[in-house]
C-alpha cells in the first residue's frame, strides 16, 4: 500500500482554495463597486430633491417666489431628467414648475401697481391658492422620491 505524504494533500488543497477566495475577493469588489454607484446615485438625486424643496422653502417663507429663485430651481432639477422616471421628471418641470410661474404671474398681477384693476381681487385669490397648492406639495415630493431615495442592501 502506497501511503501519501501530507504536502500532497496540502498542495491538492492550495489551488481550489486559492480560486474560492479568489472567487470571494471578486464578488466582495463588485458588492463595494454596486454599493458605491448606490450612494453616488444617492447624492445626484439628493441635490435635486434639495433644490425642489429649497424652492418650497422659498416659497412657504415669503409667499413668493423670485426670478433668481426661478432659475436656482430650474438649474437644480436640470438633471432630473436622467436619475429619476419620466414621471417624476415631468412632475417636476411641467407641474410644478407650471406652479411656479402661476405662482409668480399672479403675484405681479396683483401688485400695488396694479390697483385700479378689476382683475385684482381674482389675481389674488389664484396667487393664494397656488401658494396653498405649491405648500401641499412637501409630501406629494416625498412620496415620489421615496422609491430613488431607498439606500436598502
């Protein structure tokens, strides 16, 4: 009876563990590499949240909203297009954005300058339920980021 040395064992051993940590080292690198485009996607799509929600912001503590504002907004959510669905990409530049300027048009049609204007008092009540209407909207954005705000493993 022919009888194996104990180095042969070891070194018929050496290869297949060396592939399985192989193996664990590529699938660990490739975890991290997932992680990290999560948590890069993660921060573009923050900065575009946090631009809608510095607008409301805006908004809510003045009760208007200006043209500098307008163009922070617009410049915030420029990227939307592509880290978010068409849906809330629409949401953002076609009805919220249509707020906005609603929110701005009725704001200069009822101004002290324009007081002899029996369209006055209607500019008013539209510039007061816009600004209700864009208030509301704090929880309508969350609820429409929530499922691209999710860092889950």
């Amino acid at each position: 009876m022919v009888q194996v040395h104990w180095t042969a064992y070891v070194t018929a051993l050496t290869i297949p563990v060396l592939v399985a940590l192989g193996a664990f080292i590529a699938y660990r690198q490739w975890r991290t590499a997932q992680n990290k485009l999560k948590l890069d996607l993660f921060d573009k799509r923050m900065s575009v949240y946090q631009a809608v929600r510095d607008t409301l912001g805006h908004i809510a503590s003045r009760g208007s909203i200006s043209q500098e504002q307008q163009i922070k907004y617009l410049s915030g959510i420029q990227t939307a297009k592509w880290l978010f669905d068409q849906e809330l990409h629409d949401y953002l530049n076609e009805t919220l954005w249509h707020k906005i300027v609603d929110l701005e048009l009725h704001q200069k049609l009822s101004s002290a300058e324009n007081r002899g204007d029996p369209e006055r008092s209607r500019h008013i009540q539209l510039q007061a339920e816009t600004l209700k209407w864009l208030l509301s909207q704090y929880s309508v954005l969350d609820s429409k980021c929530s499922r691209f705000m999710a860092l889950g493993h």
